[in-house]
C-alpha cells in the first residue's frame, strides 16, 4: 500500500507523551529539555507516571503542577491504588485538583517485589475500576484507565480483562491507554473485540519508541507483550551503532503508527522515556497539529516579508 510510504496528505496524528517523575538535578534538567522539545508538536495531554507502590508521589505532584504552571500543556497525573488506603489515596486526589490538575490517568499497580502476587489493601481500593469511582466522587476529574491489547498477565482470561476494561469505562473513565505493542494487528483484533463489548469511548495505542532493545525485551517479559522475531533481527548487532539503530526503531514506529492511520486510529501515546529525539522525529514524520502550526506560522512570517 502506497499510502503507508508518505505521509498521507489529510491525515494529521493526535499525540500525547508519557514521562517519568525525575529523582536527581540532571534527570529533571533532561526532562524539562524533553517538554521544551516535543511542546511544539500540540500533544492532547502529557503524562507523569506513578512510581511502584506510590514510591514518587511528591515527585510527581511537583512535576504536573510545574507543568501546569510554567506551559500550555494539559498535565495527566497517573495514580496507583496498590499498597494505600482509601483515605490516602483520596487525599492525593484532593491535592492534584487542589494543584488545578484535572486529568488522572488512574491504575492499580504492580506488587512489590516481595512474594510478586497483588493483594488489595485491606482499607484501600482494590482494582483500578474501584479506583475510577472513587476518583470521581473525589471530584470531576478527566480519567483515564489501561487497556491491554496481548491481555493483562494476572487476568483470568482475555473475555474477563475486557470485562474489566469495560467496567473501568463504566466506572467514569474517558478513555483507555494501551500497553506498548509491537504487532499493530494485535491492537486492531483487540479494538474489535471492545467495540464488539459495546466499549464506545477512544483506546488509543500506547507507542514505545525503543531506544535500548534489550532493556525494551526485559519490559516486555513484564508486561506480557510480545517482541516479534523480526524485530529482534531488525536490532540485531546495532549496540555499538546508535546512528544505525536510531533510523531502524523510528522507521519501526513510523511503520507502526501508519498502518494504523490507514485502518482509521487517529491518536497515539508515546512511552518517551523523558528522551525527546526519536518522539520527535516520529511525530514530525506522521504530522501533528503543532507542526502545521509551526509551518503555517513560518509560511505568514515569509508572506510577510515578501509584501
Ligand atoms: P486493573 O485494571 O485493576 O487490572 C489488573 C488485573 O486485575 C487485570 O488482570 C484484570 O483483568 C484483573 N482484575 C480487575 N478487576 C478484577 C476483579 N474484580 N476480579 C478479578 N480480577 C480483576 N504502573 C505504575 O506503578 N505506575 C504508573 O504510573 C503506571 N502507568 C501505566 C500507564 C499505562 C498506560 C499502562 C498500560 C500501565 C501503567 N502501569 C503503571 C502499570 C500498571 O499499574 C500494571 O499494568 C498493573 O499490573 C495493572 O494496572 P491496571 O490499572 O491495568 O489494573
């Protein structure tokens, strides 16, 4: 198909990215670099996550509320229920609508890494849909919720994590956020089968631009996604050539990303890893609002100068 070479000229990608709360002075330098480049390109919200078991939760208030502050961006702050109660978990709500944060992306959390299984706190929020309803009888944030096109490992079955899905859209929730998947058809038959459950709000596609392929396989075995042999092959022997491996894992993603635009998916979540390089070229070659911002903006600068 052509069309999945070039750009196709009416289509224009909705984007949004995730990046980690920084720990150190130089990760939060390195952050902000990362907004101030991929700012340009318009994204529809950015996201901050949640470290395991609560672990960053200053960290994160303070990065969405400088978000908030010092851009036009829209701050998502994710929010775990793994390992605090009700009464804790409401007071962190309190403090991001307090903070003017409106927009939570809201999960359950892995288990510690004690005995790995997931145990409900006894006085807290057991799965990510509790969370959901209490969030919003905290007040009216926007939320959203994780959706799994390979299927959650700890789900019964992939009917029951779809019922869960469901019941976390019923719950209140706008919309869905994918895992990371690598085979774009396996987003598409999940699509399916939720449009099929009668899930009508946006699942957008969770993107993992891969900047360390090992590290990206290791990521994988945790979440139950499955990394193709083709690509692993695509990577083969690139450690020692960033040039190299740069183009192959942003060709990769261009690939991806359009063989969805051609099957109708408008919007896409980048995993940025606070790094702005390879989510930027993406996002330049798949066309975002703020690019034709930018270009639109340049074109009356020069039409300017010309009268
Ligand atoms: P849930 O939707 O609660 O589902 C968890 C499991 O329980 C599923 O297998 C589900 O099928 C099952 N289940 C749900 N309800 C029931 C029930 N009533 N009975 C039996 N089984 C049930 N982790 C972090 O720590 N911090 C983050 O910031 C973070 N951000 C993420 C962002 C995205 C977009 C995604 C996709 C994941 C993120 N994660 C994060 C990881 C997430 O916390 C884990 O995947 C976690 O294991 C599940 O979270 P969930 O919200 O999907 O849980």
């Amino acid at each position: 198909n052509e069309r999945i070479i070039f750009a196709p000229a009416d289509k224009i990608a909705k984007v949004s990215f995730e990046f980690f709360p920084p720990k150190t002075p130089a990760m939060e330098q390195k952050l902000w670099s990362t907004i101030e480049h991929l700012r340009p390109l318009a994204p529809c919200f950015v996201s901050v996550t949640y470290g395991a078991g609560g672990g960053t939760q200053a960290q994160t208030l303070e990065t969405v509320k400088r978000i908030r502050n010092k851009t036009d961006l829209e701050p998502a702050a994710h929010l775990t229920c793994v390992g605090a109660s009700r009464g804790e978990i409401d007071d962190v709500a309190r403090a991001y609508w307090d903070a003017g944060i409106r927009h939570i992306v809201a999960l359950r959390g892995d288990p510690p890494k004690t005995d790995g299984r997931y145990h409900p706190h006894p006085d807290g929020y057991a799965y990510a849909s509790d969370l959901v309803a209490g969030l919003k009888r905290v007040a009216n944030f926007k939320v959203s919720v994780a959706a799994y096109p390979e299927v959650h490992p700890q789900a019964d079955s992939a009917a029951a994590d779809l019922d869960n899905l469901k019941r976390k859209l019923d719950a209140g929730a706008h919309q869905a956020i994918t895992q990371f998947f690598f085979n774009p058809d396996d987003y598409l038959r999940f699509l399916d089968r939720a449009r099929a459950a009668g899930i009508s709000q946006p699942i957008i596609p969770g993107i993992l631009p891969i900047t360390n392929f090992e590290r990206t396989v290791e990521f994988a075995k945790m979440c139950g996604a499955k990394v193709p042999d083709w690509l692993a092959a695509l990577f083969n022997d690139l450690n020692d050539e960033p040039v190299a491996r740069g183009f192959v894992a942003a060709a990769t993603a261009v690939e991806q990303c359009r063989y969805l635009q051609t099957r109708g998916v408008e919007e896409f979540h980048f995993y940025t890893l606070n790094r702005y390089e390879l989510t930027a070229a993406i996002c330049r070659m798949l066309r975002t609002p703020g690019l034709d911002r930018v270009t639109e903006a340049k074109k009356n600068t020069q039409d300017e100068a010309r009268l």
